[in-house]
C-alpha cells in the first residue's frame, strides 16, 4: 500500500479534516447572536436556578439542548455563550469526522470537505443551534450501527431525538439500512430507552399535558412565518446557496449502485426525499432549518463519490473538491457585524434588578442572567397561547394582534424593573400591550425603558 493510501485510508486523516472544518468555523465571538441562542442558553440558566421547563417557563422543544448547555451554567452569561460557540463549533467538527469514517476512504473524505464547506452546516456550527446536536448524535449512531453495536446506536438515536424532534429522520435512516429485523429491534429499543430516561422526568414533573402540547402540538397549529412560498424554500435548499452541490448531487448519484454503501445511500435519499417534503410543507420555514437536510444529501453524495470511484477510478473525487472550492469564499465569510449588538449590550451592562428582554442574547452579552419573570422564549409562548383555544391565524403577525397571545406577557412585562424592547418587542406587543409599556415604563435609552416610580 503506498504511503498516500495508507494515510487516506488510516484514522488520523478524518480528524484533521474535521480540525480544518473547525478552523473555518472557529471565530464564535466574531458572528452576530441569534434569537434562538438566547433562548437556549436562557433556558439552561433557568433550569440552574430551580425553574423547570413546561411548567414554569414555556420551551417548544425537547430538553436535550438545555442540558447539554446545563455545565456551562456555572460560567458568566457572556462567557457561557461563548465557552457554548465553541463547544458548537466542535459537535459541528466531529460530525464532519464522523462522515468521513461511515464513508471510509478518499470519497469519504471528499464528502467531509463538501459538507465542512457548506454553507448551511458553517451556519448552523458557528452558534448554539438544535441541527448540529442532532446532526451529530445521527452520525455517531449511523458509525456505531456499522460496527454492530446496535443498542449503543439507538441510544444515540433516542439522544438525537432529544435535542429535537426531527431526530426521527436519522431514527428512519438507520432503520431502512439496518440488515434484519433483530437490528431493527435493537436500534428501536436502545432509541425508546434513552429518549424515555431523558424525557420522562420533565414530563412527570411539569405534567405530560403541558410538555406534550409544548414540544408537539403547538408545532402542529403553529401559524405560518418566515418563506412562506414553497418555490423559495426549495431555491434555498438546492440553489441559493449549494447549486455546486445540488449538480454534484446528479451527477454521483446514479452510482451509488457500485458502492458497497449502497443500502445506506438509497436510503439517505428516501430520507432526504421526506425532508424536503417536510420543509416545502411546514407552517414556519428559515434557511438555517436546511441543515438538517444537507447532512442527508452529504451522506448521498459521499456513498455516490464511493461508487463512482469504483467505476472511474479516483479522479472523479477531484468534482467534489472542485464544489467545496467554490464554496470556500462563502465559508470563510464572516457574515454580519455584531457592532450593534455591543452597542445594546453596553447600554445594559451594569443595569440592576429584573432586566427583561425580548432578545435574551442581549442580556448574555451584557453579562446579565435572564430575568426570573419567566420571558425566556416570548416568541415560543406567544405562539402557544395565541393558538392554545383552537385559533387559527394567516401569519405570526396576526397571532401576535390577539388578546390571547399577550395575557401571560403582560403579567411578565409588569414584573420588570428595565425592559428592553428592539424591533421584537415592536413586532411581539400589539397595541393594548405598547400601551401598558408606556404607563409602566419611561424611556431610559434607544429600545430601552425603566420602571417609573411606585
């Protein structure tokens, strides 16, 4: 075996490929924060302090995400939030790993290097989002069911499934290329085991009612956001921003057939089949949401490159390199400025008692904890309120005008000794709720207001 092939074939070329993937993605401090860090990082803290999701706090997804984050509670917020980019930054790493060895080989480092380059798996990685964890509980199931460790990998099947509900995707890929039934059986029982032990106690303590209708049925009656046309959504999954890959995709495809992978490619392709079903359907839909169908086509196209390597020899790997080059620009991209977002931090930081915000990242960057008066997801409880008696609404907008979406909200607002609003809160309060504002509070700031005298 020549030297080059025993390095590509030997374990140490995956970790340096996913050393590289973390390179690319390792400026955690340097990319605006998000909605949803706030909210998981908030909930996490919460859940520190003696506040339990689904029963004190509303939370619309399972609880993996908060107790992962759950060590890092002890830190500051600010440095929580960035010791959480990091830890992101390196899931999103080994899962690039991860592929390269269920691959095996150059194709499967080829695949790696497409997927480290992506631009949907570069944004989902550089924060504290649901995909990578899930991602990566997926992939380390699918590397554990090769080696026959069948419970071991429903158990990381059930842990996908915690950190968010569509962990049922990679439940479904394992099971359509799993060899028999006995496997099957054992994956379903190692999956059921783990998602029980994690779920059930926040089930029995905050009452099933509560945590069913907040991780499952609010999804289900949830008004439409985000892109709404469904020829857009599928523009931002093939062509905005991975028509390289989406032609990479054609053309390696069809020789999945020459793979000894093939089981598990014609498989990945069902499942990606549904998740652009699922994604074309659903109520709500952003772009950062198309993580969790890329890593279902990199699977895909690495089991393609496998067999087109078989059937061409290894020059055909160099069209994969030739698709991560053309993403390069994109991935080292440092998309945003979080000069404004100092800005607001610095115009909180220092502020005492209960310091509210409708962006909970805001207080994390100022170094502030989220306010006990139980704002941790206004957006998630809007939504569940507004809907909660049958209600059916056009838009989130039209959901966020309703009596019934601002009840619980309110009572929280009046609990604040400073509330930070931002073009959220603008959008969040409907008039009855704006009105309140401006008899509790006076302007103390840009956004910002403090709690008149009592």
């Amino acid at each position: 075996m020549k030297p080059l092939q025993k390095f590509v074939e030997g374990p140490l070329a995956p970790w340096l490929l996913g050393l590289f993937s973390a390179v690319l993605r390792f400026a955690p401090g340097r990319f605006p924060a998000d909605y949803d860090e706030g909210v998981y990082l908030s909930a996490s803290r919460a859940l520190a302090s003696g506040l339990l999701p689904y029963r004190d706090f509303v939370f619309v997804h399972p609880p993996g995400v908060v107790l992962w984050l759950l060590p890092a509670t002890w830190l500051t917020p600010d440095v929580m939030l960035l010791v959480a980019r990091v830890a992101s930054v390196l899931v999103g790493s080994l899962s690039i790993v991860l592929l390269a060895r269920v691959i095996g080989g150059l194709p499967g480092l080829a695949a790696g290097l497409v997927w480290a380059t992506r631009w949907e798996a570069m944004a989902a990685d550089r924060g504290v989002f649901l995909e990578p964890l899930m991602i990566c509980a997926g992939l380390a199931a699918l590397f554990m069911s090769q080696r026959r460790a069948w419970l071991v990998a429903g158990a990381l099947l059930g842990l996908s499934f915690v950190f968010k509900s569509w962990g049922v995707f990679w439940a479904l890929l394992l099971v359509l290329s799993a060899p028999d039934w006995k496997s099957r059986s054992r994956l379903i029982i190692g999956a059921v085991l783990t998602a029980a032990v994690v779920l059930a106690p926040f089930a029995v303590l905050a009452g099933f009612g509560s945590f069913i209708e907040q991780t499952l049925q609010v999804h289900l009656r949830r008004p439409p956001d985000g892109d709404l046309e469904r020829l857009v959504r599928l523009r931002e999954m093939f062509v905005s921003h991975s028509l390289a890959g989406t032609l990479l995709l054609i053309a390696v495809t069809p020789f999945m057939w020459f793979s000894p992978l093939r089981r598990l490619g014609f498989s990945a392709l069902a499942v990606a089949a549904l998740v652009v079903l699922a994604l074309t359907t659903a109520a709500a839909y952003w772009n950062q949401y198309n993580s969790a169908l890329a890593c279902f086509v990199a699977v895909v196209i690495g089991v393609g490159l496998d067999g087109a390597s078989r059937r061409l020899s290894n020059w055909v790997l160099l069209a994969a390199v030739v698709v991560a080059a053309v993403w390069f620009p994109a991935a080292i991209e440092r998309p945003g400025s979080r000069v404004a977002q100092r800005a607001v931090a610095d115009q909180l930081r220092g502020l005492s008692g209960q310091v509210c915000a409708f962006e909970n990242y805001e207080l994390l960057i100022a170094d502030l904890s989220p306010a006990r008066a139980g704002l941790i997801d206004s957006y998630g409880q809007q939504m569940l309120e507004a809907t909660r008696d049958g209600a059916r609404f056009t838009s989130m907008a039209e959901a966020f005008a309703s009596e019934a979406s601002q009840r619980s909200l309110r009572r929280q607002l009046g609990q604040c000794d400073y509330l930070r609003t931002g073009w959220r809160g603008e959008a969040q309060m409907n008039a009855g709720t704006k009105s309140l504002v401006k008899a509790l509070f006076e302007p103390a700031g840009e956004g910002l207001f403090k709690r008149r005298a009592r």
